[in-house]
C-alpha cells in the first residue's frame, strides 16, 4: 500500500520537531528534540545536536513516533529508522499519520494509576473546592484524557484539575486541567468517569505519550510470552 505523504508536505524544513526513539532491551523510549529535514518522501532526515543520539541502543526494528506542532493540531508520524549517520542523524521512512481523532486510540492504554480530581472554577482555591478533592484509579489513560474510578462522586463542576501519577519506571506527579466527558455509577456504587484534557503543557502530553508506549511494549512482550507457552 503506498504511504499518504501529503503530512511530509505540509512540514517545514529546519522545522523543530520530538521524536521518541525506540532501544533495545529496554522498554522505555528515549524522547528528544531534533531538526526535520527534506529529502525525498516518504523519507526524511532527522538532525540531532551532538551526543544526544544515544549511538549502540537505538532498536531499529521497532517504529519511532515523531510529534510536530502545526501551530494548532498536533500531527503525529509513525516512522522507521533506516540508519544512522555521523552519529547526529536519523534517516526515517514515513509509515503512516496518525491524525487527532486516531490519537486517543493509538496512544491509549490500560493503566491502573492513582488519580485526584479536583474542583477548580476560579484562579485560586477556595475551601470548598478544596473540600472536593476525591481520590481514583485509573483504567486508561491517553494524550488527550483518562478514564477513571472513584469510591465516591467526583466533583460536577465545569472546569476539573486532575493529578494523575504516571506510572513509569520514575513515577511523576503531572497535572492538567479536564472537563468531564462522561459519569457513570456502577453496582456496586463507585463512580466511572471519562475526563478529556482541557489544558495540558507538551511536556506533560510528551510524558504521557511515552509512558503508553512503554507500556503498549509491555502488553505486547506479554502476548508473546503466553501465546509461546
């Protein structure tokens, strides 16, 4: 199946962009910043500053995911890395676009994590909201949101803040701003709730991103390992 190229169009060259790099035998990736560069599509190149590439553990056999801020919607590329040269650039083959609907898919996982939502509708916290504070657990979490379980109702205000503990090989607190996109009571009287992110910093979606893709590794090293016995 030929590969959609139009993406590779509509990025400029020198471009900054984040890539997150696959290594071997580790399952977490590295992510950096990097120069995009031309060349003949679906190829590209990737240009690093000097020794932040790290050369011997780059796995080139698994796809890197490269992040490129359009100045509005984030475009994401899915991309091979076919060698690595004078130990700064990348040569990448475009594999495909991942687009803002397909995002919360792709980069969604199953993750049982701790959870504090909290109401928020003013600049500052007054003792009310405070008192609103209700602790969860994840099920899933993605760039673009959560789904969650609480013990009690969350609070219902329109504009939520949500500390949510990455759980990554160095667990991080990150917090982001959320509305909630849908509640519902279980049988057994927790709350299941679905939160989108309102307002998150690259960093933290960075984070986030990152840490789905180490775990989408995991589930996958673990399929393999109960289909083999």
């Amino acid at each position: 199946m030929e590969t959609d190229i139009a993406p590779l169009d509509e990025i400029n060259n020198g471009k900054p962009v984040r890539i997150f790099i696959p290594l071997t035998n580790r399952p977490d990736r590295i992510r950096a910043q990097c120069i995009y560069q031309q060349t003949s599509p679906p190829k590209f190149a990737l240009i690093f500053k000097p020794g932040v590439l790290p050369l011997g553990e780059i796995d080139t056999s698994q796809a890197a995911i490269i992040n490129v801020d359009m100045g509005g919607p984030t475009v994401s590329l899915e991309a091979n890395i076919l060698n690595v040269t004078n130990s700064q650039t990348l040569e990448m083959v475009m594999i495909k676009s991942i687009n803002h609907e397909q995002m919360r898919d792709f980069f969604r996982v199953d993750a049982v994590t701790n959870v504090i939502s909290k109401a928020f509708e003013t600049n500052v916290f007054d003792n009310d909201s405070q008192q609103q504070a209700i602790s969860g657990r994840t099920v899933d979490i993605s760039g673009s949101g959560i789904l969650a379980i609480f013990e009690d109702q969350p609070p219902q205000t329109q504009h939520i803040r949500l500390e949510v503990l990455l759980p990554s090989a160095s667990p991080e607190t990150i917090t982001v701003f959320a509305h909630q996109v849908r509640i519902q009571e279980l049988h057994d009287g927790k709350f299941e709730v679905a939160y989108h992110f309102d307002d998150i910093s690259d960093e933290d979606r960075d984070k986030i991103i990152g840490t789905c893709l180490v775990l989408q590794r995991q589930m996958l090293r673990l399929k393999v390992q109960v289909r083999d016995n």
